[in-house]
C-alpha cells in the first residue's frame, strides 16, 4: 500500500476508515431504532446490526494493517502506526464481546433501549480515537467521545438506584478529571505554541522542560491517572463498576482503560522522553500504591463483582508499573499485558453477567457452591479466567505478567518488581476462594439451581478462554509482534 | 489583552473551580465548578492563541460542544439519580461504598 496523502479528504477518510466504518455504523443502528424500539425482538436486531458494524470496522482495521498503511510524512492530528491498529484490534474485540454477551443481558434484566448498542459502538470509537491520538486535541476529543457514552451506559438501568448513582459518580469524576486534562493541554500549547505530540516532543528536545510544561505535563498526568483508575485517584472506579450494569463493567474495565494506558505509553514516550526524571519517580510510586492498595482492597470484598472491580485497581497498577520503564520493551509488554487483561477480564465480567440476577450485586463466592458440578464447562471457563486474572503459569496472564516483570529488571528496577509479584500472591487470596468455592464446595440446600450461559456468550467465552490458553503456551509470535508495533512509536519519538 | 494577567487570572478561576468540587457536596453545584473549570481553559487558551496563532481558539470551540454534551448528559444523570432518592446532594446518595 502506497503512503496515505493525509492532506486530501480522500485520504483522511482512508486513514480513519476503521473510524469512520464504526460511526457510520452506530448512526445506522440509531436510524433503525428511530422505527423499532419497542420490544426485545427489536433490541435484539439493534444488537445483531451493531455486531456486523464491529465486523465491518474490524475488516476496514485489518485491511489497513495488512496492507501496512503509512502516511507521507506529515503530522497527523491521528497516527498510522502498528501501535493504534493494535489498540483498535482490542477494542474492535471487547465491543464485540460486550453485545454479545449485552443480548441476553439486557432481555432477562429488561433493560428498555436499543440506544444501548450506538452507545457502546460511539465510546469505542472514541476509544479507537484516544489509542490512535497523535495530537493533544484528539486526545481530548477521543477521551471526551469515549467518556459521555460511557457515563450513560454507567447509568443505563434506570430502575436501579444503584446505576444511577454509579452514572452520577463517573459523570461527576469523568468530567472533573478532563478539566485537569485540559489545563494541561494549554499549557503544553501555551509552551510549544502547537498541539501535535510529535512536533512538541521535537520542541522540548533532550534538555529538561520549561518550568510551565512541567506543570501541564503534571496536570495532563492527573487527568490520565484518573481516567484509568491508579491510586489515589481511583475511589470512583469499585463504585462505578459496581453499580454499572455488568455488561456494561466489562469494556469499562477493559477498553476504557487499555484506550487511556495507550495514549498515555504514547505521550510520554513521544513527547515527554527527555523528562523521564521528572514521571518515573511519579509513575513508580503510584505503581507501587495500586498494587498494594487495590490487592489488599480486594481482599477484604465480599461480592464477586466488587472484587472484580478492585481487582481491576490492581491491573492498572501493573499497567503503570510497565508504562514506568518508558523503554521499547516496557511499551511493548504494556500491549501484551493489556491485551491479556482485556480478554480475560471481558470474559470474568461476561460469566458474572451470565451467573448472577438482578444486577449481580450480590453474588458472592458461596453463591457459586457446588457450580463444578452443575454446570462443569462453566466452572472451568471461570477457573480459567480466575487463574489468568492471578498470573497462573500456563495462561495468558502469566505471560503479560512475565513480560512485565522482565520489562522492569532491564530498566535495572528491582523494587517494584518485587512488589509485584508479592501483589500477585496477595491476589491468590481472592481469586482462588472463588475456584475452591465452585469446585470443593457442596451446592446449598434449596438453592436454586445454576443459570445456563446463553448461547451467544458461551461461544465469546469459550473463543477467550481458548485464546487465554493458546497465547498462554504459545506466545512466541505475540511477544515478538508487540515488540515490533511498539518500535513504531520509537521512530519517530524526539531522542 | 495582557498575557500575564490573562493567564494568571484564568488559573484563579481553575483553582476556584477545584477548591469547589472538593468541598461543595450538592451535584449541581459540582457540576458548575466543573464548568468553571473548562471556561478558565478556554480563557486560557484564547490568551495564548494570541502568540501562537489560530490553533488555540480553534480548541475553544471544541471545548465549547464537549461542554454542551456533558451538560445534557450530566443533567440527565442528575435527574435520574433525583428520581430514585429525590435528593441531589452526594451525602444522600451512598448506596455503593466500602
């Protein structure tokens, strides 16, 4: 494929396409709703119809990666580089997983409004914006796409006092943490007179940065930091995927995060090399607080769902740990690892979603007794997650684990490694109560009997666990395939 | 206008947005911190576009609709959340903690 001429419209069009597939698409669901949104045959062809616009982007993505798309060497507002399609891969992905598992869902709660899919197919788009982001502008256009169809969604059952109050939360946080976003943009801009990550990072060159760009690099941290949930700036996140309807948790939890962890990796790495004295001692600190603080958090959790969204506190401080090192390994093991807790934890809030009623709020382990038995396959597809989600040898997780842990030691780091894998061990203490719950424990007299997984999500589930085990044996190719989508953001950062 | 006083004046603002969202607890009152916030961005913004040309006060103008956006989403969350507890003050609404 030659070089995209971005200065034509014909050209903007071809290097956004997988973009634009996806909008054109939620559009189009959205017109079909104008006629059909009464019952839940209608909601259901919202959601088949928004499948086959996640289809169609993934194809367009597809096309424009294997056919090495670049562009001609002028600064874009939105990258053409391995490392956005990768990102766009991820979300393409967990979209499709949150509607498949959202059919049912949505019926059996009799949760009213087929909008729910243009909702979830216009935040991954802007997601897809957030990871590909090459300008400060579209960071915060991507972020701001992403985030109001995230808030509606948070609040999208609207019986549920509970989802209300999550939607209140993530709105009140979402836009308190743009603000912060934003400041930092105007200084960054009020310093390099430009918005452009490539072309700021070239002006601030390898001396220390003017007092001003400190302090929007400072504020542009908080704003990211609270967007993908690190301590201390995490207390909104437990509450919000708590209340949040748990279809709706997962992409949260996933492409929420794994959209903002890439554009930060990006802007630090292209813009802000040369001040890594000033992040690192930041970012590690942080790294450190939310392992500590989400491990031991979760632990002290009742309900299944809350664990999961501590947990998920805990991820991003491995994430960070990861984003810390700044190095080409260190961006290349922050996309293995997303890539492993994106799978494994889509899958976690899908079975929760299958498992559990009426919001799953108060499903604990007890309530999974006897689960090995009744429904093995089930049991076994949540083991598996479970043991990904801790960073069991054999599985996906331990391999973005590893990746990570190999990351920091290169960089000559030995603290937070060590923080790491003690984290890790603390995270047994939560995760394998649930296993031996499902597989040692009897069933409860009179409990009722274990709901089946709907058809659709059993085969999304049973496609990620298979791919959790295969990447988990086999990682050769993946490993080596990240470190190279990861060199393209080397290229043409300022060194 | 004055680039100094301008921006000095903006971050008076921005600070005054953040002091009110960490100490008022009434949902709509947060909510117009909030906004106060993005306006001293955008004051912020227009100072600078002076010095650095059209790019500045073309970003005020995105600022401006995603505002407008988050406001009819936001209201609309309020009202939601009024419905269920009929209070919009965030010490009412503690249904999810620990």
């Amino acid at each position: 494929m030659n070089p995209i001429d971005t200065t034509t419209p014909a050209g903007v069009v071809l290097a956004l396409l997988p973009e634009v597939v996806l909008s054109l698409a939620a559009l189009g669901v959205l017109v079909v709703n104008a006629w059909r949104h009464e019952t839940a045959e209608d909601s259901r062809l919202a959601g088949w119809l928004s499948l086959g616009g996640v289809g169609a982007a993934m194809v367009a993505l597809l096309w424009l990666w294997g056919g090495g798309a670049s562009s001609s060497g002028i600064p874009q507002m939105v990258a053409l580089d391995g490392y956005r399609f990768f990102g766009d891969f991820v979300f393409l992905l967990a979209a499709a997983a949150t509607i498949v598992f959202s059919l049912d869902y949505l019926e059996r709660e009799g949760i009213r409004g087929p909008e729910y899919y243009t909702l979830i197919l216009l935040a991954t788009v802007g997601m897809m914006l957030l990871a590909g982001a090459n300008d400060l502008i579209m960071v915060f256009l991507g972020l701001e796409v992403m985030s109001v169809a995230a808030y509606v969604l948070a609040a999208y059952d609207r019986r549920s006092p509970y989802s209300a109050e999550a939607g209140l939360k993530y709105f009140l946080i979402g836009a308190f943490a743009s603000g912060f976003l934003l400041y930092g943009i105007a200084l960054v801009y009020g310093v390099t007179g430009t918005t452009n990550l490539v072309m700021a990072g070239a002006f601030f060159g390898p001396g220390s940065l003017p007092v001003m760009a400190s302090l929007g690099l400072s504020l542009l941290l908080i704003g990211f930091l609270f967007k993908v949930s690190v301590v201390p700036f995490h207390m909104w996140a437990p509450d919000v995927y708590d209340g949040a309807p748990t279809p709706v948790t997962g992409p949260m939890a996933t492409g929420i995060k794994a959209a903002g962890f890439l554009a930060l990796t990006r802007m630090l790495i292209v813009t802000f090399p040369a001040a890594s004295p000033l992040w690192q001692p930041v970012l590690g600190i942080l790294a450190i607080a939310t392992m500590v603080a989400g491990n031991l958090m979760a632990l002290s959790q009742r309900t299944v769902k809350r664990m999961l969204a501590y947990s998920s506190v805990a991820h991003a401080g491995y994430l960070l740990a990861a984003v810390w090192t700044g190095t080409l390994i260190g961006a290349a093991s922050v996309l293995v690892y997303l890539l492993a807790y994106a799978l494994t934890s889509l899958a976690a809030f899908g079975l929760l979603a299958a498992l559990g009623r009426g919001g799953e709020r108060d499903l604990t382990a007890d309530d999974l007794a006897g689960l090995a038995k009744a429904r093995p396959w089930t049991a076994a597809a949540f083991a598996i997650v479970l043991l990904s989600l801790l960073g069991f040898p054999g599985t996906f997780g331990f391999i973005g684990k590893w990746m990570i842990l190999t990351s920091l030691v290169v960089a000559g780091q030995w603290l937070i490694p060590v923080v790491l894998v003690l984290a890790s061990a603390v995270s047994a203490g939560y995760y394998l109560p649930v296993i031996m719950a499902m597989y040692m424990k009897p069933a409860r007299e009179g409990a009722p009997d274990a709901p089946r997984v709907p058809r659709g999500a059993a085969v999304a589930i049973g496609a990620i666990v298979a791919a959790i085990l295969v990447l988990g044996v086999w990682p050769p190719p993946l490993l080596s395939g990240t470190m190279e989508i990861a060199s393209s953001l080397f290229e043409r950062a300022f060194q | 206008m004055l680039l100094g006083p301008a921006l000095a004046f903006s971050a008076l603002l921005f600070s005054i947005g953040v002091l009110g969202v960490l100490i008022r607890r009434n949902a709509i009152v947060l909510f117009m911190c909030i906004e106060l916030m993005l306006n001293a961005v955008n004051l912020t913004f227009i100072a600078l576009a002076q010095y650095h040309g059209v790019g500045g006060q073309l970003m005020v103008f995105f600022v401006m609709a995603v505002a407008a956006a988050e406001a009819a989403v936001g209201l609309a969350i309020i009202l939601a959340v009024f419905r269920h507890t009929t209070s919009v003050d965030l010490k009412t609404n503690t249904l999810l903690q620990g």
